[in-house]
C-alpha cells in the first residue's frame, strides 16, 4: 500500500512547541498534513470535530486543563493521539488512553519522526482493512440479493446485455475497453473503462492494474513470482504492486 496523506493536529499551548514540531514534520514527515494548531482543550475539540485528524499530537497540560480532559469528551476516539509533553510522571496513564507514544520537551527530531513512522503503519494498515470490510459486505450483499447481475455493453452497433458472471476480465484500450467472456468471444466497447469501472466493482470485479479489471469469482490461481492473476480462461492479468495486498486479502476473505 502506498503512503497515504494524514491529516495531524497539533495542540499546544506554547507556541515554540508547536512550531517546532511543525518544522520537523513539514521537513521530514512530507506526508503529514497539519490541519490546524490550536492552544487549548476547547479550541482541541472544536479542531478535531471539524477536521476529523487521523492524528493529533497533545499536550498534556493545557491552560484549561489536561489533554486526558480533552479525550474524555470522545465517545469514541477514532484517531491517533501523541502525547507531547514536559511532565514524565504523566507516562503510565498516558498509555492508560492507548496513546501512540509518549514524547518529552525538548522535543528530540528523531523520536519525533519515529513516533510518525508507527502511527503512519497503523493508520495505513487500519485503512486497508476497513477497505478490505467494506468491499466484502458490498460482496455479501450482492451474494444475498443479487444485485447488479447484468451489464450493458455498448458498441458503435449494437447493445449487448450481458450476465456479470459471464465476464472474465476487462482490459483498457485507449479510449476503448475490452471485455473478454467465457465463450471465447470479446466485446469492444466504446467507452474506457475509467467510465465502467464502479458499474465493475458493484458485480465483483477488482481493478488489478490501471488496465485491467477481472472478476474475482473467474480467479484460479494468484502467481506470486510475477504478480499476476492466472484465469479460468487460461488468460494472465498483471497485477501492480500497490494494489498486490488489497487483492490477496480480498482473496483470503471471499
């Protein structure tokens, strides 16, 4: 999986702080997007409600209160926290709030840029899996309703309606996809498949490469040496490497 942007927040009431450990994340961190820097508990919540932050760097003492008295206002505390602080005795209840880390003033770049380093695997790793949970239930619902079972395809002549199970992959051809089928026939259409794909996706296919869509029900065999789907009409679909393990655990889980 590719780096993803993360949205962070910082939230300290010494301005110094807070700009030094803006500097070190906008020259080492290119991947964190500071949202907002605010200076107390209540300027926090307010922050973190309206740029929903992957994660927020906290300071514990605040001027009206401590950042324990900031989290306490979330149900349900659906990012990262940080905790950036001068008081060391703060550390055990710190971990109490399932923080990320735990770093003291003067803040060191290096533990700084580590601490990131973890958060980022997290967050990436919690991200594929919710894409990995949504995708099996869109699969699920499918399954038990059965939606979407026929697509239109569209040529200069004529209108083609065809079972979604019957389409083996989808390959890109300029302007133009092809859709190959079990019968041995193929089908080129008028369209890209940029303009097909979320039609696709709705009946079980998965975008393997950005040529390439295939029906995960007409996967035989994943080849992990070339990175590439073996078809149940014999046909090899290139897979690329960032989409590599979003397919095998979609695979593991169908």
């Amino acid at each position: 999986m590719t780096s993803t942007t993360i949205k962070a927040i910082i939230i300290d009431d010494e301005s110094r702080s807070r700009e030094n450990i803006a500097h070190i994340l906008k020259t080492h961190c290119r991947d964190i997007e500071i949202a907002d820097q605010v200076d107390s508990i209540y300027s926090g919540i307010i922050s973190i409600k309206k740029h929903n932050p992957d994660l927020v760097f906290l300071d514990i003492k605040l001027p009206d209160g401590t950042g324990f008295n900031l989290l306490r206002e979330f149900e349900n505390i659906n990012f990262k926290v940080i905790f950036i602080t001068a008081y060391e005795e703060y550390a055990i209840k710190a971990f109490k709030f399932s923080a990320m880390d735990y770093l003291l003033k003067p803040i060191n770049p290096e533990e700084l840029i580590n601490s990131v380093s973890k958060a980022r695997e997290i967050i990436e790793a919690e991200s594929l899996s919710r894409q990995i949970n949504d995708f099996i239930s869109q699969m699920n619902l499918l399954k038990k309703y059965g939606l979407g079972k026929k697509i239109v395809l569209k040529t200069s002549d004529n209108l083609y309606v065809i079972d979604s199970n019957d389409i083996i992959s989808v390959k890109s051809e300029d302007n133009y996809c092809r859709f190959y089928l079990v019968d041995n026939k193929n089908i080129l259409v008028s369209y890209s498949l940029k303009e097909y794909i979320e039609e696709l996706e709705n009946n079980a296919f998965y975008r393997t490469h950005k040529s390439y869509a295939v029906n995960l029900h007409h996967i035989k065999r994943y080849n992990r040496a070339e990175n590439s789907c073996i078809m149940s009409d014999g046909s090899i679909i290139p897979v690329s490497h960032r989409r590599k393990d979003e397919l095998l655990n979609i695979l593991k889980n169908i």
